[in-house]
C-alpha cells in the first residue's frame, strides 16, 4: 500500500461491508481478511444499483426483467452472476444457527442478539423465519447493501477530493493535530469527537455535496386530489423528484463558485446564507422520507476519515486518468486509485 496505487474503491466496499454485517450479524462477512470480493457480492450490489437507476425510470420495465422468474432462470442458467441478496440470506440463516448452537458472542451489540435477547418483541413469539426476516432485512436494506455502499462510496469521495486539494488535506490534517495536542481527540477517535470537528464536517459535507450519493431522483407520486408545488398544480399520479446532483449545482444557493471544492464555504458563510445552503442541501434527502441511518453513516465517515488522515497523505497516482464518476443509483467511481503515504508531522 505505501507508495503504491490502493484500489481505495473496492477496499472501501470491503471496509463498509464487514462493518455492516458486525452491526447486523455481530461479526464481519470477511471481505476485509481476504481482501477480495467474496461471492461476487460487491460485484452483484453494483450491478443491482445500476438496474435499479434505469428501472427505477421506467418501473413498468421490471415485471418483464427481475421481476420475472422466467427471466431469473434465464440469468442463473446462462450466466455466471452472483445473487448477492441469496448469499445475504443464507448468511443470515447460518448466523441464527451459530447463536442457537452457542457458538456466537452472547452480548456482540449486533441486531441479531437484540432479537434474540427480547423474549417479549412479539407475541405470539417470533418464529425462526421471521427472526431470519428480520436480520436480513436489516443487512440487506440497512447495511449491507444501502449502508455500505453509500458509505464506502462517500469515503472514496472524500479521499479523491482530498487527493486532489492538498490545502485542504493540510486544514484538516492541522485540525486533527490540533484537537490532539488539545486532549479532544481520542485513539480510536469517538464519534461525539469527530462530530464536533469543523473543519472535517465541512470536508464531509463539501464532498457529499459535489458527489451526492443519491445523485438520481427518489420520486414520489403526487396523492388522489392532486397538489400544489411551486404555484403549479400537479394531478394525483403525478412522479415527482429531485435531483440532489442538480440541487447541489444551483448558483443561487451554493454561490457562483458551486462547480468547486471549497469546504471553507460551510464556515464562513454568514447566517443567511448557511440557512439558505442547509435548505438546499439534499445529500441525506429531506423531511419525513430522509436517510433513517444518517447518524450510523456520519459516525462510520467521521471517525474513519480521521483515522486514515491522521496517519497517511493521499494524493492521486501519477500519470493515471483523473478521477471521475457517473451517475447511476449510486455514483459509479472510476479511475479512483489513490497512493497512500506515511504522514510526517
């Protein structure tokens, strides 16, 4: 790794994965350990959330694709892509089975033994099937698959960015050493601590803006009656949404510099206009239908981003294509190999 390209990508998905599944299952799936993607899940969530940004346009198109089981034994039987949700479910079958046999911790945090620990969660009590439902619904929708890949996504985010603005990287590297000397960060940095950083929240926060990690519309449907947006009477079943990628780029909100990467902007704007900049920022959506796991995602991209950059300095691989990334679900990072180094204080 030091001082050689890091495929910051793909071990970021690893990082996010494993982290997902101690939260769910109490222990790591392994991506980590192997350093690779075990059972092409990775490589299976990516592909889901390509499927789902162009279904998600045209939903009528899925009862004739995923949506059929016909077109299901048609994948299985002539290619060789891996069902990353069956591998999640099979995961979490085994999971039950370790903790029935003793054989896992009695007391990892995980969800799997908050339910098992809760004889009253339901009555009558919860059968084997629905406690697996459970557990894998929380790994499947919660962590392993939205949870980790946004995550994973943002952190490469942060790092390219950083990369590519080394006076930023400088601020922040001054602010952990600062908030060190002054006996307010800890190590392993705490996520209370982390969240009071400024300049690294602004570091966050820039970056999400630039790439948001829901960068295509989440619509909603306009209910019977229709609705009244904008001055603009819109009938029931109408698709409605918004574009963080677009929202982020509006001049009257983020200035005349919004194309930039200026963490700076979130500190020293004036009252007004950070009011009118935390209005139009959408990176965790808005309202009743915002990100439920904003708080575990913050503390995951805080404390690491201090852990990484408190050690190392990032900067892009020389002579390689700069750095980009495509919309999709999720942004689709290319040419994100970073080199790694020693910091030296």
């Amino acid at each position: 790794m030091h001082g050689q390209p890091f495929d910051t990508k793909a071990w970021a998905q690893y990082w996010a994965t494993d982290i997902g599944s101690v939260i769910s299952l109490g222990k790591p799936i392994g991506f980590m350990d192997q350093g690779r993607d075990i059972k092409g899940i990775v490589k299976g969530l990516s592909l889901g959330f390509k499927y789902g940004a162009i279904i998600g346009q045209v939903p009528g198109w899925h009862y004739w694709l995923i949506g059929s089981e016909r077109f299901l034994q048609f994948l299985h039987d002539y290619t060789n892509l891996e069902d990353p949700i069956w591998e999640l479910l099979k995961m979490s079958s085994k999971a039950l089975e370790d903790w029935d046999a003793k054989s896992a911790d009695p007391d990892d945090g995980s969800l799997l033994h908050w339910v098992q620990s809760q004889p009253d969660l339901a009555s009558p009590p919860l059968t084997r099937m629905e406690k697996i439902n459970i557990v894998f619904n929380d790994i499947n929708a919660a962590n392993s698959v939205a949870g980790s890949s946004t995550c994973s996504s943002v952190l490469t985010t942060v790092l390219c960015f950083l990369s590519l603005h080394p006076s930023v990287q400088r601020k922040l590297n001054r602010e952990i050493v600062d908030w060190e000397a002054a006996g307010r960060l800890s190590s392993p940095s705490t996520y209370n601590e982390t969240m009071k950083m400024p300049y690294l929240q602004a570091v966050l926060k820039e970056s999400m803006r630039l790439c948001p990690v829901n960068p295509i519309p989440l619509d909603r449907v306009v209910p019977p009656g229709g609705a009244v947006l904008c001055d603009k009477f819109l009938p029931e079943g109408t698709r409605v949404g918004v574009s963080a990628a677009a929202l982020h780029h509006l001049s009257s909100l983020f200035g005349a510099d919004h194309a930039d990467f200026r963490p700076e902007r979130w500190l020293e704007a004036d009252v007004e206009t950070l009011k009118r900049m935390q209005r139009g920022y959408f990176a965790f959506g808005k309202g009743k239908r915002g990100c439920a796991g904003k708080a575990t995602a913050m503390m995951q991209m805080s404390k690491t981003t201090v852990e990484i950059m408190r050690r190392f300095e990032v900067a892009p691989v020389p002579g390689a294509p700069k750095w980009r990334f495509k919309a999709w679900w999720l942004p689709e990072h290319e040419n994100a190999d970073l080199v790694f180094r020693d910091l030296k204080y």
